[in-house]
C-alpha cells in the first residue's frame, strides 16, 4: 500500500510520532480513498472524543457524497468549488459553515496524506457566502432576569438556569440524567462536546434543578421534548421581545458565563476548566470586551503619563521661531 510505505519511512526517519493507520490497499486515485484514509486515522486515534470523531466522520461523509468520485487531481484544480456549489444546492443556500468547517476536513485529510509521502495538491481555498450572521450578542445578566418571568414552560426557565449558571453547552445538558446530578457538583458525562467534566453547582444551577424536580418528577431529568435546543431558542425569542431586550441565544448564556468568570477574577485555567475548552479556545472566541472595560484599562495604565504623574509639555513652534 502507497501510503503505508510512505508512513513506514517516516516513522523509520523519526518525522512521526506513530505509524498513521489507513484502510485502504492500492494506490489512491479518487477523493473518495483520500477521505477514507484519512477517516481511519481519526478512528484509531485514543485521544479523539466521541463527539468530535462524530463531528469528523459526518464531514467526511459529505464530502464523499459531493466530491468523492472526483480523481485526486481534482483537490488541487476544482474539487473545493465543486464541493461548495453542489452542498450549498443540496441545502438551499443555508449551512455555509458547516460547508466551510467540512472544507477545512478536506485539508486537513490531504495534510494527513502528504505527511504520509504521497504527492496529493492542496486543496484551493475558496470563498463561501455567508448564511444569515449568527446571533453572537452576549447578554448582560439583567437581561437575563428579565427574560426569565416570559418563558414558556418551567423546563424552558430551569434550562435557562442551568445554561447561565454553570456555563454549559445545550448538548451538555441534554446529555445529563438524574445520576450526573451530585448534591455540589454536576458531572457533564464522556460523550459529550469536550468530554467528561465535574462543574460544581451554584445557586442559580441548583433553581434550575429544583424546578426541574418539582415540576418533571419522574425518570427523565428533561421533559419528552425532541429537540431540546430548538424549543428553547423559540423560546427565548419570544421572551426577550416581551421583556423588550435584545435576543439572545442559548449559546450566549455559555457566553455570558465566561465573560462573569473573568470578571470575577476566576483564573483562566480554572474558568476553562469548568466550560471544557482550552484557555485559547476560549478567550478567542468567548470572552467580549466592553467601552467600560476598556476606559477602565486606560486609567489603570494611565498611558501617556510620565512616571512622576506629570504631562509632558511640548513646544509645537517650528523651529523654535515665534509665528
């Protein structure tokens, strides 16, 4: 097999850390084995979370509906486009993102190959219309409150609970039962986004529980809803026009949890922790930044000040003449 005598030498020279694992026997001529060469290495991989190698593998499944029968010469001239194209007819226009994130699949399967010696082009970028812009507005916590009074139903208003008070994702809270449920902490179980995690519980995530258990007793922590984060973010939709502020998602909350971490001083390594990212991951793309921060900022520094506390005065007369 081409690439597993390719990745034989390297491992031999030391440019890898382990043999990387394909499936398949023979040389690879089609778009269709370069995936599923790299789909088998994602699937030995020990570190890979569930949720991710499901996000990988079902990026890959669609690339191989679209692409797949395209020879891999086609990587380097006209597959992304045609990826593009025919995904984005497939869906009616909407999902650009997803088309953008199974795209960067696409690299990183053809990196994946090229580690392993085989002469496959990199994919050309290509430029995808954005769908509608995704709600990123983060909340104020007064905001919150006051949506709180115009949901719909108690397990709208204990989901909302939860979300703000432990910094969780929708899918986090949709994989819990009653026995993740500890009397300080909430275990998010393994197949989940980002893994298995311990969030202690706070009071506002113990409101959400105590809700829950007064008006849903029974086996299930959650209602009989079929999909959970739909109904919630029609939900807030509707509460945030009658409480007369700007709409926020479920997904701001987890925003909105970061941003009250940092402010308080958590440590970053702490507040990562608890929302299962990196320190990285989450400062890039969690944390917000307001004008009040950022004046506050200004005076701690006190830029443009000499150390004595003194303004520097300058002579603006040219050349030291009178005008």
């Amino acid at each position: 097999m081409q690439a597993e005598r390719a990745a034989a030498a390297l491992l031999a020279d030391g440019m890898l850390d382990e043999a990387p694992r394909t499936t398949l026997g023979g040389e690879i001529r089609t778009v269709q084995q370069v995936l599923e060469a790299y789909g088998g290495s994602q699937q030995a991989r020990a570190d890979l979370q569930p949720a991710s190698l499901l996000a990988t593998m079902g990026a890959l499944t669609r690339l191989a509906q679209h692409i797949g029968e395209l020879p891999v010469g086609a990587i380097g001239r006209t597959a992304s486009a045609t990826y593009r194209d025919r995904y984005l007819t497939s869906t009616g226009g909407t999902g650009s993102s997803t088309a953008a994130l199974d795209l960067q699949k696409l690299r990183a399967a053809v990196s994946y190959l090229q580690q392993c010696g085989l002469q496959i082009p990199s994919p050309v970028r290509v430029k995808i219309k954005s769908s509608p812009t995704y709600n990123r507005h983060t909340p104020p916590a007064a905001d919150v409150a006051a949506v709180l009074p115009h949901l719909l139903t108690p397990w709208h208003v204990a989901a909302v609970c939860l979300l703000w008070g432990t910094g969780a994702r929708i899918g986090d809270l949709q994989a819990l039962s009653w026995a993740d449920i500890g009397q300080d902490a909430i275990i998010i179980p393994q197949d989940t986004k980002t893994g298995r995690r311990v969030v202690p519980l706070t009071p506002r995530a113990r409101q959400g529980l105590n809700i829950l258990r007064e008006h849903y007793p029974g086996g299930d922590i959650w209602p009989p809803v079929r999909r959970l984060g739909a109904s919630l973010i029609k939900a807030l939709k509707r509460a945030c026009r009658l409480a007369g502020v700007p709409h926020f998602t479920p997904h701001s909350l987890r925003r909105l949890a970061v941003d009250e971490m940092r402010r308080a001083g958590v440590p970053l390594e702490v507040a990562a922790a608890i929302t299962g990212h990196s320190a990285a991951t989450m400062m890039r793309h969690y944390r917000t930044v307001n004008p009040l921060e950022l004046q506050q900022a200004l005076e701690r520094t006190r830029l443009g000040e000499v150390p004595r506390g003194e303004l520097v005065t300058l002579d603006l007369k040219r050349g030291g003449g009178e005008n």
